[in-house]
C-alpha cells in the first residue's frame, strides 16, 4: 500500500519537472536514475511529515490580530519602506514616507530601480532611502 495521496505526488512531480527541465535549459543537469522512485520516496516523506503535523497542532484554528502603524517616539520620525517588481529578476520599483512623532507626512519617494531580483529588491527598498538620496531625481514630496 502506498503512503501517499494523489494530490500530494501530483504537486511535487509538476515542481520536479519543472526544475528538472530549468536545469536542462540552464545546462545544470542533475544526476536521478529513477525519476519516478525520487518522486514515489518524496511523497511518501512529505505525506508522514505532514501526518505528524496534524497530530501536533489544531487544525483549523484562527487567531485575529488587528496590525496597525505606530507613532514614533517623542521627537523621531519613522520612514517606512517598500518595493515591488513585475516577475523575479524584473522591473523593480522602491517608495517610502516619512512621518514625524505625530504621524504627519513630512516626505516621501517613489523610484524605478531597474530591473532587479526579489533579495535585491527588498534590499534596495531599505538602503535607497539612507545611501542613494541626491545621487539619482526620483520623485520627491516635500
């Protein structure tokens, strides 16, 4: 009998054969002499892995928490930061606000980076605002 379910084989096999064939394309071919036994022996693992998951945690409970923006201590500002692209590496974009200790705008930014991966991205996003203001024209309020 087998230790496994449909869905879970299906899942995993779409994910290998997709790396398999990047690797292919890309000229990083791996070495897997049965395919089909890799694929068996990872679901059975992902399956009891899961199976003992279950067995710890309560399925199905929720915990609601309202998340909210906080004002900055008596006398600082606080710049928050975000980026997103169009696919990863692709078209990358950073902004950011600055708000005194009342929560009033002060300043923002908004800029195309370039084209970028997700890590990078995310690094840009943060260091932009400290390192690159002056050396490039993004958009600026004042």
């Amino acid at each position: 009998m087998r230790d496994y379910t449909w869905s879970t084989v299906f899942a995993i096999s779409v994910w290998w054969i997709w790396k398999w064939r990047c690797w292919n394309v890309f000229g990083n071919n791996g070495k897997c002499r049965d395919r089909v036994r890799f694929l068996k022996n990872l679901a059975t693992e992902i399956s009891l892995a899961n199976e003992k998951l279950r067995g710890r945690q309560a399925v199905g409970t929720r915990v609601e928490r309202r998340i909210a923006w906080k004002l900055p201590e008596n006398g600082w500002w606080k710049m928050n930061t975000d980026g997103a692209s169009r696919g990863n590496p692709g078209s990358t974009a950073t902004g950011g606000v600055l708000r005194d200790e009342y929560g009033t705008w002060v300043s923002g930014f908004a800029l195309n980076i370039g084209v970028f991966c997700s890590t990078s991205r995310a690094m840009g996003s943060l260091l932009w605002p400290i390192c690159g203001m002056g050396e490039t024209n993004p958009t600026l309020g004042h």
